[in-house]
C-alpha cells in the first residue's frame, strides 16, 4: 500500500511540475517534452530537493554540481539545466547552461555531462542521449558542448557518453591533463620532494587546517596571481567563504606557517573519490622553506590517504593546448600521472546516428 501510495505521490508531482512548465512564458529550454515514455524538464527552484538528492546518489556526480555550488555564479550565467524522467522516475540530470545557439555543460564548473542513475546501462543511456540532442535541436539549438567528468571523481565504470560521442561523430575541442595520485597503486616520492620536507623540518614549520580563507588569499594567493600572471582566482574570497559554509566537509584550508607568519597554502575541494587541489600558491621563500613540498607530503601521506585519489589539478593553458612543463614535473615527482579531461562538441542534428545503432 505504502508502495502503491508513493508511486501516486510521484506521478502527481511531475503532472504538477509539467502544468507549471507549460504555463510559463515559452522561451528558450522552458518548455517539457516528452518522447517514447522519457520527459525533459526544465530546472526551476521547485525542484532543488529532487535534484541534489539525485545529485547524492549518482554515479557519476560530486557536489560541484549540487545546487547551492552551481549556483553561487548565477549572475554570470544563464541556467539552463535539465531533467530526465522515465515514466515517474527520475533517471538523469544535465547542469548546464545556454548562450545564443550553444548548449553548456557547464560553462561555471570545472566538469558536467550528463548526470546518471547508478542503475543506468548503456541501452538505457542511448535512448535518454538521443532524446536530449532531439531536444536541444528543437529548441533552435545547434551544438552541445560537454565537459565531461574526469573517470577518477566516478564511482563506477562511466563511459557511456564518451562511446556515443564517436558514435555522433562529435569533436574533441579540448583536453586538459590532471596529474592524479592512485592511492591504491602508489608510486612513492621522488627524493627532490623528500629534500623540501627535511628543509621544513630545520625551518619548523606548521600546518594549520582551517576554515578560515583571509590570510591565504590575501597575503599568499591574491599577490601571486597578480604578479606573476596578471590572474585572479576563479572564487573571490566571499564567493570561496560561501561555498565552505554550504559545503563545510568538502571544502578546507590548509595554511603553512612559520613561526606563527603564513608562508603558503592550499584549498582542498573532497568527494568520495578524491581530494582535488582547487588553489596552491606560497611565497617568495618556497624553494628556500621547502614549504609546498612539506604541505603535500602531509595531505598525500596523512590527511587523504583514505582517498582513492589525490588530483593535482591541470597544468594546462590556452584551452588545453599548451603544458606548464615545470608545473607539471613538480607535481609528477610526488607520483603524479596523466588523465585526461575531455571536452566534447556535439551537432544536435547528430540524432539521427543512433537510430541504427543497436543491432
């Protein structure tokens, strides 16, 4: 009964949820639409709990696509986000955004894609993707672009997209390489590193973890970027304060300091997988203090040697088309190695190539 009773309730919320749609102004990604038992939905405020539960239990998701971390940027881009029911169930979300005739997943975030149920299988993907280029197409939108999500940050194998892209005959426009520690499989530090750690040792240095920012961006990271590449970081200080307060297990700071004075730092972005190094940066006496090869020595050995991974980040410029060939050794002589970030373009018009997929 209670089965039965909750299957109701669900059927009546998404009737409700598509009369609201449909009564709306019919502008841009703002109407539903529904095809071979698979209905698209616009996001809308409404739906914010049904989306970031979804988001907890995906295969493929971290809480950068949650909607408090999306939306902090709302000002700066339109949202354009989708949902995907089959039936009553919720099976995919898509964060994303639009400009003109372009589709983003997402412009705002670091990775995208499309969102999917951990009982998704590939038969069940294809039909979903094609209903989403169909879509995308008759809304007047002629080209998709999704970053997809990096194959460390996923639960379970997730590489569905990444088939049908070839399949849609879609274009690679961008790779970015991260520099990734397998935990599982560790190849241990170079001794270059271990040298900066004993330098830290006879310099007495301390690490702090914190949930405080000022000191690191203002005394470490805002004066770098400015003087050396003429750069800001991507959150300001109220916008990185704002997120830790939404997500205060995922996001820390870790402050390296000398004799009480702050000599460097990083910000630490943590999902299931992996810790990911959102910020690094220290000052003029890095190499002197072996301040930076201190810090890492501690959150790889200690702090997240729980986690299957440890994500340097990139080390890339000019849309993935040029290496920070020092950057990157750097962080390789910790045991770093390549994966790639793929961003693809797809034709919306490509629909039709999977027609004739499935023999």
């Amino acid at each position: 009964m209670d089965v039965v009773l909750k299957r109701c309730e669900v059927a009546l919320k998404l009737k409700i949820i598509l009369v609201l749609h449909h009564t709306t102004k019919n502008n841009f990604l703002n109407t539903a639409a529904t095809h071979n038992s698979l209905t698209v939905i616009p996001y809308t405020s409404r739906v914010k709990q049904e989306w970031d539960q979804f988001v907890d239990k995906a295969i493929n998701a971290t809480f950068l696509l949650k909607r408090d971390f999306m939306e902090y940027h709302q000002d700066r881009f339109e949202d354009a986000s989708l949902l995907f029911y089959k039936k009553e169930q919720l099976v995919a979300v898509l964060p994303a955004n639009s400009v003109k005739d372009t589709y983003y997943s997402h412009q705002g975030l670091t990775y995208g894609g499309l969102v999917l149920s951990r009982k998704a299988k590939l038969t069940e993907v294809i039909p979903l993707f094609k209903q989403l280029l169909v879509y995308l197409e008759q809304e007047g939108i002629t080209q998709l672009q999704l970053k997809q999500l990096p194959t460390f940050y996923a639960q379970q194998p997730n590489e569905a997209i990444d088939y049908l892209a070839f399949i849609c005959e879609a274009k690679i426009h961008r790779v970015d390489v991260a520099s990734v520690i397998d935990n599982r499989r560790p190849l241990g530090v170079q001794s270059n590193r271990r040298e900066g750690v004993k330098k830290a040792d006879r310099a007495q240095l301390d690490i702090e973890e914190t949930t405080h920012f000022s000191q690191f961006w203002n005394d470490i990271l805002l004066p770098n970027l400015a003087q050396r590449h003429q750069a800001t970081p991507t959150h300001s200080l109220e916008e990185i304060q704002h997120l830790q307060k939404r997500f205060p297990k995922n996001i820390t700071q870790f402050n390296v300091r000398q004799k009480g004075k702050i000599v460097g730092g990083a910000t630490i972005f943590e999902t299931a997988t992996t810790a990911h190094v959102q910020y690094i940066s220290a000052n003029a006496k890095k190499q002197e203090l072996g301040t930076l090869d201190f810090l890492f020595d501690y959150l790889i050995n200690t702090r997240y040697a729980n986690k299957d991974y440890f994500d340097f980040g990139i080390s890339n410029e000019n849309q993935g088309r040029s290496l920070n060939t020092g950057l990157n050794y750097w962080k390789e002589c910790f045991g770093a190695r390549s994966f790639v970030h793929r961003h693809y373009l797809f034709d919306t018009s490509a629909h039709h190539h999977l027609d004739t997929l499935a023999l």
